[in-house]
C-alpha cells in the first residue's frame, strides 16, 4: 500500500475513534427519581407535571414531576418556560440533583397529540370531514358540502 493510503486509513481510523468517544460522552442515561438522587452526574429523569406546582422564583422556574411510582421530585429550571409546558403529557429533566432539587438544565416536553382525546386515548378518524359547528359533512356526489355552504373534492 502507498504512504498516502497510509495516511487516509489513519484519518479514517482517527475520526471513526474521536466520534464515537464523543457520542458515549454525550449519552445521559434514564434513572429513578431514587437513582438521581444519589447520582453524582448529569442524569435524566422523566415524569408528569404535578398540577399547580409550577411558580417561579428570581427567574427560575420551579415545579414538581411525578413517575409511574407516585414519588415526586422537585425541579428547578433557569431558562424559559416551554411553550406549552401546562398541557404537557411527560416532562423529561436533563440535570443533576444537588440534594434538594433536581436542576435542570434542558428540558423536554411531551405535548399531547392531537389525535388525543382529553381523556389520554386515542381517537380514530373515521373518514368523515367534520362541518363548521362539528357535525359530519354531508355527501353529496363527488363533493362534500360542509357546514356554511362551502364545498370541498372528495379525496
């Protein structure tokens, strides 16, 4: 093999090695709420907003999450408040606990889809265009009229 061959597989080598290094670096792994409590690094941990815990206090964002356990853990965050961060399904917290509180440094927020019901379950579509007040639009040949005269192609 040539030298500058050589040289391209210890490139190639080097930068396979440093980007793989810096991908485990980067990894934050899911505990407990028990486990974050005793860990020393940046952890993440994931619950539901407890309602009517969010205040603020000198620009940080105070709240509280639960887990499937029902223990809950107080979280501080010093930035802006997601948008929203209320209607939100699962928070997850990426931080460390400095004994008190969990501190947050990013935070990941799971709003409900759209295609939820307000009670949490799935709802199906069921091929019908909904009209202007919310009553299933007529068919009518190769249109649907819906609600207030308008006229749409079927698909």
């Amino acid at each position: 093999m040539k030298p500058a061959a050589w040289v391209g597989l210890a490139v190639i080598v080097a930068a396979l090695a440093f980007g793989s290094r810096a991908f485990v670096a980067n990894l934050t792994p899911y505990i407990t709420f028990a486990q974050a409590r005793e860990a020393k690094g940046q952890v993440q941990i994931v619950g539901k907003l407890v309602k009517g815990s969010t205040a603020y206090k000198n620009k940080t964002l105070l709240f509280q999450i639960v887990n499937d356990k029902n223990d809950k853990m107080p979280v501080a965050y010093d930035d802006v408040r997601p948008p929203n961060f209320e209607m939100a399904t699962q928070i997850t917290a990426i931080g460390a606990y400095d004994g008190e509180t969990f501190r947050a440094e990013k935070l990941l927020v799971k709003c409900p889809s759209k295609y939820q019901g307000e009670d949490g379950k799935a709802r199906e579509y069921d091929g019908n265009a909904a009209g202007a007040n919310g009553e299933p639009a007529k068919q009518s040949g190769a249109y649907s009229v819906l609600s207030g005269g308008k006229k749409a192609t079927q698909p």
